[in-house]
C-alpha cells in the first residue's frame, strides 16, 4: 500500500480511516522513530489517544522524557523511550531488542526519523548522501530485519514516512530524494516477497506532501531570502 497525504479529499479520507484505527490500535504494541518533535511526535501522541502501548526513539533524550510524559496523560497503555542515533546500525537493531523486552513482542513498526539536509543545490559533498543514506535508509532496513521475525509472529506491519520528493526529483532536494527514492525501492519490493511468502505482515509506504513543523517553514523562508 502506498498512502499519498497532505491533498484535501485524501487527508479526509483518512481521517475516517484513523476512527477505524483507534478500535484496532488499542494495546497494540508499536515503535515510533524520530518521535521527538514534528510528525513522530504527533503520531506518538494520536497512538497515545488509541490506548497503544508505546516506545518513541530520537536522539534527544530530554525531548523524549516529554514526550512519553505527555502520552501517558493522553492514554497510552505504557509509553517508553530509547534514546540514540540512527546513523549507528547497532543502535538501530538495539531499539527492536528494547522493545521486544519492554513490551513483550511488536505489532507496528513505524519509520520516520530523517537526518538534517540541506534545501539548496547539491554542493557535491558525497560523504553528506552516504551519511543521510544510513540515517534514513539503511537504519530503516536494520530495522525492519530485526523486526520482521516478530511482525510475523503478530501479523503485524511496517510503516514507512516517504516523500513526494521520493516520487519525483525536486530541485534542492538531491540527498533527501535519493534516500526517500532508496526506501520505495526497498519496501516495495520486501512488500511483494512477504506476499509471495504469504508472511502476514503489511507494508505502507507513506507519501507526505509539505507538511508545516514549523521547522519546515522555516527552512522555505530561509530559501526564499537567499
Ligand atoms: N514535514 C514535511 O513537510 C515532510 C514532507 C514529506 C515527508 N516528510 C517526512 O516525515 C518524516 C518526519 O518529518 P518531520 O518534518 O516531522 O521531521 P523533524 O521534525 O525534523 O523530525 C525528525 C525526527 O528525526 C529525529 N532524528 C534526526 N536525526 C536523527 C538521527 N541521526 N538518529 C535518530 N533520530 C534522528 C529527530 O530527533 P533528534 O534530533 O532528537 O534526533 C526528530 O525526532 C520524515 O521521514 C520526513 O522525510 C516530512
């Protein structure tokens, strides 16, 4: 499944979708990568409202400590953190070994963290892309192999936060669009292996167009100035 959000008529419909959800998400156990500000954090608190029992990852630990603070006062069955970066591969797998001890299993598996880029022409520094590619691409593949075995158990799924830039090559976007570009690649292709395998686990690849985190915005005006 390929979800395409941020156009009115498709955010609404989703929206029905996320009341479905709420019944379906109740004490499901699920991990949330970079869910220390912006989307992540906001996806922690909506499994928060649904009862989920939560485990959020970033690497500022005192942004974490608030927010599980907060999805406790929304409802979650337990919320958890492990704090560190995704450009260490070890660190990554660590995070699904954490989970399965903390929270007995894994149902979801939810992928969103993004390393910093820049939204300029591409400089040409080729160790930035190799950096960028570990954070939000290879981490995710580390993740999802260490994963899988117990998704399978659970019959659950993996969500990956894609882009519109990883559809379409957009100026000033070279290395973020390669690693979104890498992942449709990727779990796509995994999508049709488990189908084939008749592994009970799903895949949807999340295709967000702009949204405002206020981080965002500011790195438009700062473009448009310049
Ligand atoms: N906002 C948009 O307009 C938009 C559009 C299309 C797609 N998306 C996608 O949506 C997802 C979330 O975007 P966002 O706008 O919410 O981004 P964001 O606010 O910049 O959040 C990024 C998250 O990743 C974490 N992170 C950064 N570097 C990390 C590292 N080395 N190791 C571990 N965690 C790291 C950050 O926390 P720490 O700094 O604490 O580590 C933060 O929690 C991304 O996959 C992005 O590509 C966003």
């Amino acid at each position: 499944t390929a979800v395409f959000l941020g156009q009115g008529r498709e955010f609404a419909r989703c929206r029905v979708g996320m009341l479905v959800w709420a019944e379906m998400l109740k004490g499901k156990r699920v991990i949330v990568t970079g869910a220390s500000t912006g989307i992540g954090e906001q996806m922690a608190y909506h499994l928060a409202r649904m009862g989920a029992h939560v485990l959020v990852t970033a690497r500022t630990e005192a942004r974490l400590q608030k927010v599980i603070t907060r999805c406790l006062e929304l409802g979650a069955a337990s919320a958890q953190y492990v704090s560190g970066s995704m450009e260490d591969e070890a660190f990554a797998e660590h995070v699904v070994k954490e989970a399965e001890v903390v929270l007995g299993g894994l149902d979801m598996l939810i992928l969103n963290h993004v390393g910093n880029s820049y939204f300029n022409y591409f400089d040409g520094d080729v160790g930035h892309v190799q950096k960028l590619l570990k954070i939000n691409f290879l981490s995710y593949v580390a993740m999802t192999v260490s994963a899988l075995p117990r998704l399978k158990d659970s019959g659950g799924s993996i969500v990956v936060v894609s882009s519109m830039a990883g559809k379409v090559g957009f100026p000033f976007t070279a290395p973020y669009s390669a690693t979104k570009f890498a992942l449709d690649g990727f779990f796509s292709s995994l999508r049709q292996e488990l189908a084939i395998q008749k592994a009970d686990v799903s895949i949807t690849l999340c295709i967000l167009g702009f949204i405002d985190t206020g981080k965002t915005s500011a790195m438009w005006t700062l473009l448009i100035r310049n």
